[in-house]
C-alpha cells in the first residue's frame, strides 16, 4: 500500500471555515473529487487514489449509454469501464454520456439498482471528435441546452433518490461561451451539483484554464454546488483555487495521472497540515509495479502488459530520461518485459 512521508512544512495557513461540500445527501469531504478519464480512471488507478487518500469522492472512466444497453440486450459482461464498481468502497461516482433521455435514464437506473453508486454524472464536456461530432453528445450538447435539460430531467427522475450531477466546459468555442445559461439549465432540471472544466470545447486541452470565467456561474446558482475543474497540478494550485474563486470544491484531472498522491497532498494543504513528501523514485517504482499488478489481475499478463504503457508514460512525467523510457515501454508485450523497463528506469536509491 503506498504512503508518504510527511517532511514539508504546510503550504499555507488552512483557509477559513466555510461549508461543507453536498451532492444531495452525500458530504463530499474532502471536496476534493478526482476527474473521469477515459482510458484512465478505471478500478486499478481508483485504487491507487484510494491507498493514498485525500480524493473526496472517486469517479469511473465515462460509460457510453447505448453500448451498456446493447450489451445488457445480448447478456453480456458490463462494460470494462464498471470493473470494481460493484465492490469497490463508496463514496463513488460512475460517468455516463450519450444524447438519448430515455437510453440515459434507463442507465443511470440500472447503476442505482445493480450497482448502488452515490452520483450518476453526466458528461457534458468531452471534446473528442468521436462523442462530438460523431456522436452529438458530451461538449456537443453545450449547443442543445433544451435537450440537455430533458436529459437532466429524465435521469434525475429514473435515479432519485440518487443524485445526479453535470459536467460541463465554458462553451463551445471562446466565441459561444455560455456556461452561465447552461448552468441554469442543469440546476432548473434537478442536477445537486455542477462542474466546469475552465475550457471550451474547441480548446481541447490547449492553453490555459479561465478560473474567472468560472468563478462567474457562482452568483447564478441558487442552490447547488460549483466544482471548478483545470489546471489543477499541485498543492498550492488548490488552495489558491479555494482562496480566489467562489467554488464549493475542486475536481483534478490530468495531474493525478502522473501524481495520484496529489490529493492527499491537496487535502493537507487545506487543512494547513504538513504536505507530504513527494515519493522517492524507489517508492514510485513500487508504486508502478503494484499498479500493473492490479491491471494484471483482471486482465491477465499480455493485456496488463498493453494497457500498462500508457500509464507507465504518465508516472515518468517529468523526470530524468523520461523519453526514453516511454521509448522502451511502448513496445513491451510481457510482464517481464515491463518489470525489466521499470527497475532500470527506476532505480532503488533515491
């Protein structure tokens, strides 16, 4: 199990007392929420979240609405995306997207039925070309706030008393920006919280964060909460976020992959305790390997093995040699393989 050793003095003094984050009848403490990732954010990675501490409230990989149900027609296994929700500790959050009511609602039901999950997101944010323009759902629907909140409405309804939140970016493009009209509309329709990715839907993942533009929806919600979301990649970058902008809570995305103690270091932070250490490289290293065994363990030694090399790009962010060890692992296909890639670029002193 991964720890951390507390050396470093508290980032700042704790902020002041201030309310609690609800989603419905859930407290989300800390409010600290780890981001759904596609491809990333599936049992394994929850996991190592988990180990570590400081996530308020954990989320899965985005689940597609109509995939779930074709499978559920044939009889067949639930998506990999829903690996561990079943047993996994609550509090816990499973994403859904598609731009069907009906197919929605039917999901976000079977998720409280079969799976007992404490939040139903819906994904409003995606900006990939496949959910968008293919699929005319996720940041596609910023587009459509009629039918986003007859989806809002309908889920709700087929998922209460459970509740079910949003997810959102600022617009379509920096010339559609219409978060604030959008968050009326998901408040209106029943969501217990909203979150905004300071982005457009054209920026992708392209520049920087608008922090203001979020703080800007607060003054127009009268009773949920606002989850800002970007550019969230250390302990201070939280707490500043808490101190500057009227936000109910935080969500991390893109950090965590590469530093999923970030929120552990998050939560100290905001507690104005000790920030913890950051792990040595000998402790990362047995960090990577106990996450591929995690992987391993449901997916068997070859596919492990495959799936492991994008996270093992992550974990290398930033530090020495990093492009070539990405390099080595994009072509590993064996557990032997792996662990050989990973003690040579991790070694124990350090």
């Amino acid at each position: 199990m991964p720890k951390l050793t507390v050396e470093n003095p508290p980032a700042s003094p704790p902020l002041p007392r201030r309310n609690p984050l609800v989603i419905g009848s859930l407290t989300v403490d800390p409010p600290i929420l780890q981001a759904p990732m596609a491809g990333y954010t599936n049992y394994a990675f929850r996991q190592i979240v988990r180990e570590y501490g400081g996530a308020g409230l954990l989320a899965t990989e985005m689940v597609n609405a109509r995939g779930f149900m074709w499978l559920d027609e044939q009889q067949a296994e639930h998506p990999d995306r829903l690996w561990g929700v079943a047993e996994e500790p609550r509090p816990l959050a499973v994403q859904i997207w598609d731009n069907d009511p009906p197919t929605l609602a039917k999901v976000g039901r079977r998720l409280v039925e079969d799976y007992q999950v404490s939040v139903v997101d819906i994904n409003f944010g995606c900006p990939v070309r496949q959910v968008t323009q293919k699929a005319r759902s996720g940041s596609y629907l910023l587009s459509q706030p009629e039918q986003m909140g007859q989806i809002i409405t309908q889920v709700v309804a087929a998922c209460a008393p459970t509740p079910v939140t949003a997810k959102i970016r600022l617009g379509c493009t920096r010339q559609q920006i219409n978060a604030t009209e959008i968050a009326q509309v998901v408040e209106e329709a029943g969501a217990a919280a909203l979150t905004v990715h300071g982005r457009t839907a054209a920026d992708m993942f392209r520049g920087t964060a608008d922090w203001e533009q979020i703080a800007a929806i607060k003054p127009h919600l009268r009773r949920i909460p606002l989850i800002g979301n970007g550019d969230l990649a250390s302990a201070q970058s939280v707490v500043d976020a808490f101190r500057r902008y009227p936000v109910d809570g935080v969500m991390i995305a893109r950090a965590a992959l590469f530093k999923p103690w970030l929120f552990a270091q998050a939560a100290a932070a905001l507690r104005g305790a000790p920030v913890p250490a950051e792990p040595t490289l000998t402790e990362q290293r047995e960090l990577l390997l106990h996450h591929f065994e995690l992987v391993r363990q449901r997916f068997g030694d070859e596919k492990a093995a495959v799936l492991m090399r994008k996270y093992a790009c992550c974990y290398a962010q930033g530090r020495p040699g990093a492009r070539e060890f990405r390099k080595q692992v994009a072509t590993i296909d064996s557990p032997q393989q792996f662990h050989t890639v990973v003690h040579d670029y991790f070694p124990a002193k350090g």
